[in-house]
C-alpha cells in the first residue's frame, strides 16, 4: 500500500459543503487508477471558525506546528476573522510557512461558454510571489500617530510629497524574495516542456520595486538557466524563453493573445488580478485550482473565498477544491488519478447538469447543488476509468 498522508483544513463558510462533494471524488480517482494500492490518509487540522468554537484561537499553535513538519496539505477558504487578531488567516499562513510561491494553472474545460471567442488558446500557469508587495500588512490607518510620524518622516527626512493624513502603506520587494519565485517557475517551464515564461511588472512606474523584480528575474535566469533559457530578442532554438510584460498591457494581452503566453511570474497584487481575470476567461474562480508552496510544504487550495451569502445552501461549486485535489495529485506523481479528476469534471459540464455560478455560462443548464455536482464529477471519473 502506497499511502501519503494529506493535512485538511475544513474551512468557513462554505468549506464544509465543499469538501463533503470534494474528498469523495479524490479517494474515488485513486481508487479507479489503482485500486487499493494506492491511498491518501486525511487528517484534519484546526483553523478559523472552526478552531476558534473548539479551542479559543483561530490559529492553534498544534496546526502550525503539524504543518511546519508537513510535505502535504489541502484547506477550503478561511474567513479574516473581524476585530483585532490576525489581519488574514491566509497571510498568516503564507508568512509563516514560508509559502512563497502561489501556483494557479488557468485551463480551459469544454462545455463552458466563455466570453472569448477561442477560449481553448487560454492555458497559463501563474506563479505569484506569495510574501512580499503590499500583501506584507505594514499599513496605518489615515491620521493615526504612527502614519503622521512616518509622513513627516518621508516629507523632512526625504523630500516627498505625502499628506499629514494620509493612510500609508508599504511595498517591500526583496531579490531574495523575487529570484526565489522567478527560479521555481523558470523549473517548472523547463520540467514541463513550456515554450516561455513572463515576467509581469509594473517597472515603469513603481521603479525600485516592481522594477527591480524584472531585473532581478532576468539576472536570476541567466545566472542559473543560462544555457537554457533565451530573451524574447534572439532565436528560440528550441529554448526556454524568458520575456516581460507591464502589467496593465498584459491584462490586453491575454485577452487578445493568450496562445503567446505560457507561464507567467509575477508579483504578489499583479498575481491576484490577473490569475482571477484568467479564471474569469474560462468559467469562473469555481473551476480554479490553486496551490501556495515553500521548498517543502505544497497547500493545495481553492481560490475563491468563503462566500457566506450562500453558505449552508448547498449551492457552491467544489469544483475549485477538486482541481485543486488534482494538482495534489499530479505533485506526488499519481498522473493517472490526476487526469481521471479532470475527465471527471468535463464529463459534469457535458451533462449540462452545474452548479448555479456554472449555469449562468451553459445554454440551457439545469442547476444542481454542490453535492449533486460532486455527485456527477465522480460518475464521470468512475467512466473514464472503464
């Protein structure tokens, strides 16, 4: 019995609905590609809500702990909780992991009715650094004594035009930072046989930050990938080539041209934008997978939030966490469960028969509720698998 053991994090809101139509259609894969060779021993951790009504702390130390000693690892959407505490249970995590990568493949699935007109050309991978950028939380609020001390601060000390009451927020961007992120996706590029990578920026402006990021993108390709890698100006050759792109061009650019681009890196804001208007492009933020990783731990998780407006209802889309449950797979070497979840999925979405956020984006759909979807995600594994 080949067996890996897989940390979970129920969620809030609707990550209880979700994970009960999600983890089925997972064990279900592997037992069609394997039969009983084959298995992921789930043991669940606490956070959020959840942990809060059982322990007092939405961020038990046991669950950091257990975590900090993991390789593996899934979590349905968590809640910032409100008031004082954590600013985002997601930062926290990301920070205190180290998961500095956030890795969110954007692929096509037949039978959606996207808004392009060749929404096949959509297949990206995004890698956004995860730790850095204004996503760090080191703000004050406007008018505050900590925000009027560094204004005055940044107006006698270094000459700049800044308001005594304004709300003040800062970028940090490190080279550590930027390489590490730009290394893992430049390996992913060349492990998979990918045509290019992009670096997305905002150089132009945001200079030392966004700017220095391009730079350090490219000096980190040449100086480790240098004999496989090329810039957009010379011949291919049948190498990895690395480009750049400013970031509001290339929200343009993937609508108009998506098949010239391939992997794209990126900085922390920029990444969340953009992976969320690709998902957009090819049926929505239910059916994208996500994954947030370190040099250890992959947390495999979907990327849309914890939609409470409909939590309880039974009407949110697992199809996000499944997905993700895929890239899980494919992590670990277990292809064929991998590419039975996605047949899975693109048998539901022949049958017409979705989920309501999917509905919208069938002609003629008939709605079903998370766990009917699950439902059909998993028979249309079970028939691939014949």
């Amino acid at each position: 019995m080949d067996e890996r053991q897989v940390y979970w994090i129920e969620g809030d809101g609707i990550g209880a609905e979700v994970w009960r139509a999600a983890r089925p259609v997972l064990d279900g894969a592997i037992r069609a590609a394997y039969g009983e060779s084959r298995r992921l021993v789930w043991e669940e951790l606490l956070a959020g809500e959840k942990a809060y009504a059982e322990t007092g702390n939405y961020l038990p130390e046991a669950t950091l702990a257990a975590l900090q000693g993991a390789d593996l690892a899934m979590k349905g959407p968590l809640a910032t909780p409100v008031g004082t505490g954590f600013r985002s249970l997601n930062v926290t995590l990301r920070q205190t992991l180290e998961l500095y990568a956030c890795i969110r493949p954007v692929q096509y699935f037949q039978g959606i009715e996207s808004p392009l007109k060749a929404p096949e050309k959509v297949d990206m991978v995004v890698f956004r650094e995860n730790t850095e950028d204004v996503y760090a939380g080191i703000e004050w609020p406007a008018g505050s004594k900590e925000a009027r001390k560094l204004a005055a601060f940044l107006r006698e000390e270094l000459g700049a035009r800044i308001d005594d009451l304004a709300g003040i927020g800062i970028k940090p961007m490190t080279e550590k930072g930027s390489k590490r992120l730009v290394r893992k996706a430049l390996q992913f590029a060349l492990d998979q046989r990918r045509e290019s990578v992009t670096l997305v920026h905002k150089g132009n402006i945001m200079k030392y930050t966004e700017g220095a990021f391009r730079g350090w993108g490219y000096e980190l390709a040449e100086e480790e990938f240098g004999t496989q890698t090329v810039t957009e100006s010379q011949d291919a050759g049948g190498k990895l080539v690395v480009k750049d792109r400013i970031a509001d061009a290339m929200f343009q650019e993937v609508l108009i041209s998506p098949e010239k681009y391939d992997v794209i890196a990126t900085t922390n804001l920029n990444g969340d934008y953009l992976s969320d208007a690709l998902a957009a492009q090819v049926g929505g933020l239910g059916l994208a997978p996500g994954v947030n990783m370190s040099d250890q731990l992959g947390f495999f998780e979907p990327t849309h939030g914890t939609a409470p407006t409909i939590a309880g209802q039974d009407k949110a889309n697992p199809g996000s966490l499944i997905l993700s449950g895929a890239l899980l797979l494919d992590h670990i070497g277990w292809h064929e469960a991998a590419g039975l979840v996605r047949a899975g999925v693109e048998a539901a979405l022949a049958t017409k028969e979705v989920t309501v956020d999917l509905a919208s984006q069938i002609s003629g759909a008939k709605t079903v509720g998370c766990q009917g979807f699950g439902e059909r995600i998993l028979q249309g594994v079970e028939d691939a698998a014949q």
